[in-house]
C-alpha cells in the first residue's frame, strides 16, 4: 500500500502519516530503542526513552481530531 503523507494547515503545520506508516515508526521507536540499549541499562530506563520518543513522536503528527477533520480516521 503507497504511503501518503499531506499537510494539514492550521495554527500550525502537522503532517498526517498513514495508518501503515504510524506503525511502522511505532515499532521503528520500540525497537531501536530497545536494540540500542540491549545489556547497557535497565530495561525500566529503556521503557522511559520508549514513551519519550514516542511522545515525541506523536506531537510531531497530526491529531486525531484534525485527521476526523480531513475524513483520514
């Protein structure tokens, strides 16, 4: 299935990624994180680095409401 990614305008610039390509970075973010860390630290500071990348991830899309907006959800 082709990726389609867009801008959706409004105070300020989100982008909208694709059912397929959220969770593709998902796991992406869960398992890097979790290779990169493997025997260095404990696997509770890595759940840590998970939830801030993905957070981080997540503010950098756009919201659920602005993707019902678009009729994307």
């Amino acid at each position: 299935m082709k990726d389609t990614l867009y801008t959706l305008m409004n105070d300020n610039t989100q982008h909208a990624h694709s059912h397929d390509r959220i969770n593709f970075e998902m796991h992406n973010i869960v398992s890097r994180n979790i290779d990169s860390s493997a025997g260095r630290e404990h696997a509770r500071e890595t759940l840590d680095d998970v939830i801030a990348d993905l957070i981080q991830y997540r503010d950098s899309i756009a919201t659920s409401d602005e993707y019902v907006k678009k009729n994307s959800l």
